[in-house]
C-alpha cells in the first residue's frame, strides 16, 4: 500500500474542494444568533461538516464554534488541529481574495495557505485511509476552529467538553516540527494628564502585534526652534522616513514612515514609532516630554530588549522580540503598549516586573494586559519521535524541531499537539495574511504526501 500515490490520486477532489472552501470568506464578523463569530465562519464549519458526513464521518458541530469529524474506534483519540477561519483581506489584491482561482498551477485566495489548504488536504487523507480500510487503534479527528486567528476562545470551548487528544498536530505552520511556541505578552504603559513639553499629541501604530508603519507628532512652535526641527527631518538619515510640515497656527508636525511587519518577527520591519522618538528626544532634548523620553530611553528601534534590561534567550526558543506596537499621548493621558514574545524560560510577569521600574521613572505604570504562555513539547516525546520518522520516511530528509514566536491550537493541547507542516521546506512564501495569497498545488500535495502517512502512523502505532 503506498499512500503516497493513494493521496496524489486524490488531487482534483482536494483543489475542487479547497477552491469551494475559500469562496466562503470565513472572516471573523459581528456575532449573529447562534454563530459566535459571524455567520460567515459558521458558514464554513456547516459547509465542512456537511462534506464529511457525506464521506462516512461521524460529525460533530459544537455551537458553531468548533466541529469535529472522526472514524475508527477506541479509547484513544488522535487529532488532527484545522481552523477555517481567516484574517481580513486587507491590502490590495490582483485577483477577488474568495475567488479560488485555479491557475498556474496554485489556488489562489485567503485561506489558500492558512489553513484551508492544508485542513482539506489533511481531510482527504483521513478519507483515503477509511476508504482503504485502515483499521486505526484510536479514533482519528479532524477538530475544525473557527476562531484561531482572533483569540482561540474556539478551542477552549472545545477543551471543556471534550477534552484533549492522547497524540495531534497542526498542519498550520512550516514543516519539520515546531514544538516550541514563545509566550505572547502585551504589556500596557499609562501615564495621566497632558505631556509637559513640546510634544502636544504623539500617535502611531494600528496595532500592538504589528510593527507600526507610520508614527506623528504634534509639537508646540512657541517651546522649541521649529524651523531648526523642520530643517532636521527633512535631512534625517535612517531606516524610516521623517516628513515635517508647519501648520498656521505655529504647530510642527513631524511623520515617520517605517515598515509593517508581524511582532512575532519585528526584527524584519522598521519601527516608526521608535524611529520618532529617538528624533524628537535628540532635536527636544528637555523638551521631550516623558513618552517620547520613556520610548526613546527604554525601546528606540531595538526589537530584542536590550535597553529595556529584557533581553533574553534560551536554547529551545530562541531570542524574545519586543515591539512597540502602539504609542500615544494628548492632552488627557499618554500611553503606549508593547507586544513581547519571550522564551519558555521566562514569564510575562517577571517581566513585567523588569519594566515597571524602569517605566516609573517617566511616571508610567505598567500592566500585563494579555498573556498566553509559551509551549514546549519535549524533543523525546512520542508525538515528536514518530511525526520525525514520518518526516524523515516520506521526505529524505532529516527532521528537526524548531521554535516559533507565533501561537496555534497546540497551546490548547496540554503538551500533547506540535505543528506539522504544512509549509514544505525550501519553498517560496505564500503571502499568507498579506495580500494575494495562493498555495501551489505542488507542495499542497506534497504536504498531503507527508500527512497521511502521519495520519497513518499515529492512528496504528502500538499503544503504550
Ligand atoms: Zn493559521
């Protein structure tokens, strides 16, 4: 029996069904009588598990929240972790993002890549290894969220009522193996009343998970030499862009233009918001204000902590990155809020408890606002031990695991779930959550080649 060919057979049914699953714009929206996070994603989980009762799944719809699909027997369960919601379509797109064009040799639309390509990839293996009359030791599941990309309040829904899996993976990443997923803090800085200084209004960022694009500032032309200012952002030299324009009324008004990207990989973006306050405090000096003085001391354009005594790393996760993701100050309050992925070694709030001193001293207060704590699997587990035989078996070549700053339903999964593909290795990005996002049915079907076996192997191994 070879599953790979089993599985390549099955490409026309997986690209029709993924084409069909994408037109569903299965975005997060308002809640609606009975649909916890829009009709749209709800939507998509009756679409899904309408299909598999179709196949010979039992099905399972809980609350519109979350579904399952399952076939074999026994006590144990092995799951397999999907979510079929996606992030809005932002940007601008060269094809209708809920298309699902076949062309090229790709499907194309949102979703493609995160996560319905390889949710229905990983579909049709299950099916193929039920119509080949596999007889599992465990139950198999297919356990489709619909609200990973907002909060993941789907799976602890989930969790509650049906408790966690004995073995699972996420096809919701890159391959080999992640079995490492940083913890994720937001961390809010406060300060009350209106900025002593020059700085009338500081604002910037859109978001605290992404590295802010654009920062600006107000400043009063009366406390400081605006001309001077002016002359300096106009010849500023650096990573973001400075643009300083003066109003009529004696205002100077100052923009940074960086470069967006992910928090979980800050390092790859230019942070306007740092970018400005290094400005301001080298042309204001005194004048600053405590929140540009705050950012500028504590932060700049430093993504690893350093100056704000957080830096660290550990063997398994790698360095913490910081951003500064929102900053803003006006005549009522300043404040600003930071988005930290830190190393399994480390908490939110120590910290947290690192920062808030240092934050006094311009006299903010500092609040752990979100936290979701990191996840370590051991290398030497089972789930880890057999996903790396699979790997190596199916692909040649050797597996290994690595760490993320991003979270997926393992978190949920009590050390039990790491992600597993879908992403091949040495393949190009597919603009997932950026505009014009596709999968090549290639490596969809090379993801597919990997997963059944998965499926295959964790389904029959012996029980401990
Ligand atoms: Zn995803």
């Amino acid at each position: 029996m070879n599953l790979q060919q089993e599985i390549r057979a099955r490409q026309g049914e997986i690209v029709k069904t993924l084409s069909e699953l994408i037109r569903i714009p299965s975005v997060r929206g308002e809640p609606t009588e009975g649909c916890p996070y829009g009709a749209h994603s709800a939507e998509a989980l009756r679409w899904v598990l309408e299909l598999c009762v179709g196949m010979g799944f039992r099905t399972k719809n809980l609350g519109n929240r979350v579904g399952y699909a399952e076939f074999g027997e026994g006590e144990e369960l092995v799951g397999i972790l999907i979510h079929l919601d996606v992030v809005p379509v932002g940007g601008v797109w060269e094809r209708d993002p809920f298309s699902g064009d076949v062309a090229d040799g790709r499907v194309y639309g949102r979703g493609a890549e995160d996560d319905k390509g390889p949710g229905v990839a990983a579909l049709y293996c299950a099916k193929t290894l039920m119509d080949l009359g596999v007889e599992p030791k465990r139950r198999v599941r297919l356990i489709f969220g619909t609200n990973e990309e907002t909060s993941m309040d789907d799976m602890d829904y989930y969790v509650e009522r049906e408790g966690v899996p004995d073995y699972a993976f996420a096809p919701d990443g890159l391959y080999p193996i992640i079995n490492c997923e940083k913890g994720m803090a937001k961390i809010a800085f406060a300060r009350e009343g209106g900025s002593p200084g020059a700085v009338v209004a500081f604002e910037g960022g859109t978001a605290v998970n992404i590295v802010p694009e654009s920062a600006r500032a107000i400043l009063d032309g009366s406390r400081i030499d605006a001309a001077a200012v002016a002359q300096a952002a106009r010849s500023y030299q650096g990573a973001a862009a400075l643009e300083a324009e003066t109003g009529a009324d004696g205002r100077l008004t100052v923009t940074a233009r960086g470069r967006a990207a992910h928090a979980a990989y800050a390092p790859d973006g230019v942070n306007a918001i740092g970018a400005l306050a290094l400005f301001l405090r080298e042309q204001l000096k005194e004048q600053a204000g405590p929140l540009v003085s705050f950012l500028a001391a504590c932060f700049g354009m430093q993504t690893d902590g350093a100056a704000a005594r957080v830096r660290c790393e550990d063997e398994v996760s790698g360095p913490l990155t910081l951003n500064v993701g929102l900053a803003q100050a006006g005549e009522t309050g300043q404040s600003a809020h930071i988005d930290i992925r830190y190393p399994v070694s480390r908490t939110a709030q120590e910290l947290a408890d690192t920062l808030a001193p240092l934050a006094a001293r311009w006299g903010f207060s500092t609040a752990v606002t979100h936290d979701m704590p990191p996840l370590l699997v051991p290398e030497d587990s089972r789930i880890v031990r057999e996903l790396s035989a699979v790997y190596e078996q199916v692909t040649g070549r050797p597996a290994f695991c690595r760490p993320r700053g991003v979270g997926t339903y393992c978190r949920k999964m009590a050390g039990r779930a790491v992600t597993f593909g879908a992403h091949l290795e040495d393949t190009p990005h597919t603009n997932y959550h950026e505009p014009n996002e596709f999968i090549e049915i290639e490596n969809l079907m090379g993801h597919a080649e990997i997963c059944i076996e998965a499926i295959y192997r964790l389904a029959t191994m012996p029980a401990v």
